[in-house]
C-alpha cells in the first residue's frame, strides 16, 4: 500500500462559515488554513505532503480520495536528478547499511536479489477447477473478486501475497477470478494479502489470512467509495516513517532516517508497501511498532 490521506480529526465548522481562498478556505473557529484537495490529482497532493514534510494540515476532500493508495502520475522527485549524488550511489549506501543490521527474524534465507512476480489468473469459469498444490514447491492461491452487497464481479483488481522479500502478484479476469502462484516456503502461519482495484471508485483491502484459509477459494467483496466531500485535519499516512516504524528493505532492517532520506530524494525508484496496523502483527511480534514499510528498488 502507498502513501494514503486519512482524516482523524473532522472539522466542526461549516465550510459555508469559512473564507474562500483561491486553494481553499479560511477557518476563524481554528485560525488555519483549509486546502482544497478536491479538484487535484495525486501528483500534486504528494508535492503537498512533501512539502509539508509529512505533517498533518487541514483539508478538503472527496471520500473516495481518502484512504486509498496515492498513484503519481510523474514522480514528484524527478526534477532532483541533477544532483551530484547519484540513485545508484545512494541505492548502494543504503544496500549497505542495510546489511550490517540483523537480517529480518522471520526470514532465514539469503536474498540476492528482489522479483515482482506477477501471474495472470487463468480461471476462466466459475466452474473451473484449480489445484490448490503443484508438485514443483508452489502453492496457487485462488478466488474472486465481486462488488460489496452484490454478485457482479468486481473492476480489475491486483492481488499482492506481500513478504520482506518478495511480493507475488495477480491480476483478476473479466469474471473476477485470480490465480496467484507463490512457492509454499514463503507461506507463514499469517499471511497478508493486499487487493488494489483499478478503479478509484471502490475501495481497497489489507487482508490476513491463515495458511490454512489460503487454501481456500476466498471471495472478498469490494466497497464502493462515497464521492461527499469531507474536511477535517488531514494525515498522510504511509510517507514518512518514524521511531515507531519497522523498515525492511529487501528482506533487511534498515534505519528509519537513512530510508526517508532515499525515498524523499529517489521515491520513484522504489517499491514500498506501507503496513498499519493491526496488520503490523504479521512481520513482527512487537506491539511498540505502528506502522511497516516494506521497500525494493525497482527492477525496471
């Protein structure tokens, strides 16, 4: 998951009380000023959080902005290339600091290198049997994708089996099937599923599954988003991480300040899958951690 917007805080004053600006409001029962999200694509809210360094401000949103992956139409670090330092030096640093820390508990195994693996479902018919097993050392996770509150499949929806080391993903057919390939060494006891429809009309979902629930031929129902405004005091989760956070950059606990400092600079070179909680629970036992983010420099 990327960076979302969330609203903790509504705002208790009506919008019709407030002084128009031209990017938003002025709130007198606050003293602050509101920004209009409404009206911009994800490009320009990110320049705001990264203007904002990550900081809560009050703002004005449709509520099928909030609470939704942030997709950057161009990386809104791009015009910072002509530094003297490099990605690549900058890539390697951090590749390094990563390793001297203690490699992530969980995963035993040596990574030399990070994979997107992605695999198109091949379920054509509801009827359409799978088995759940192959003889190779791979399990396939399948089951469909429909709209909350009725049978009709959902829009095209990706399917992530997220690990420190990997991240496994599938596409939905026309039907909603998805048939996803993962080998069975990196099935855990929990195992999280993330489901990223394509459409910015419905919702997305974090989702924890037993091994033995993956087994099964799940169907999850999708949430259309509302598209009423809202305002209030707005986070931006998923951007910056902080003391509280657990970072793991391909498999390897890596330094929360060393991470924001290549992601603020690089950001369109890395993959990162925010983790909050209670999802947390599935790549670490300790409840002091709020939040993980799971990084790998892309490959393309």
């Amino acid at each position: 998951m990327k960076p979302f917007l969330r609203i903790k805080k509504p705002c208790e004053e009506s919008l019709d009380k407030m002084h128009d600006l031209p990017d938003g409001k002025f709130c007198d029962l606050c003293s602050k000023k509101v920004l209009d999200l409404s009206n911009l694509n994800d490009s320009e809210i990110l320049n705001i959080i990264q203007q904002n360094k990550g900081e809560r401000f009050c703002g004005i949103v449709f509520n099928n902005q909030l609470n939704r992956s942030l997709q950057p139409e161009i990386s809104f670090s791009q015009n910072r290339h002509s530094r003297k330092t490099t990605f690549t030096k900058i890539a390697a640093g951090v590749a390094l600091t990563a390793s001297i820390f203690n490699s992530y508990p969980a995963q035993t195994k040596t990574v030399t290198k990070t994979e997107f693996v992605s695999s198109q479902s091949k379920i054509s018919k509801e009827n359409q049997k799978e088995e759940d097993k192959t003889g190779d050392g791979t399990m396939i996770i399948s089951g469909k994708v429909l709209i909350k509150g009725t049978n009709k499949s959902g829009p095209e929806t990706t399917i992530h089996f997220i690990t420190p080391q990997k991240v496994y993903s599938a596409k939905t057919d026309a039907k909603g099937f998805y048939n996803l390939e993962v080998p069975k060494e990196s099935i855990k006891s929990e195992n999280l599923l993330e489901f990223s429809p394509e459409d910015y009309d419905y919702e997305g979902q974090l989702m924890i599954l037993k091994k033995e629930d993956l087994l099964k031929k799940n169907v999850i129902y999708l949430a259309e988003n509302d598209v009423r405004k809202q305002y209030g005091d707005i986070s931006a989760e998923g951007f910056y991480a902080n003391e509280k956070s657990l970072v793991l950059f391909e498999g390897k606990k890596l330094d929360y300040k060393i991470f924001n400092k290549s992601y603020n600079i690089f950001s369109n070179k890395y993959n990162v899958y925010y983790i909050p909680k209670p999802y947390t629970k599935v790549f670490t036992p300790d409840e002091k951690i709020d939040d993980v983010y799971i990084a790998f420099i892309k490959t393309k």
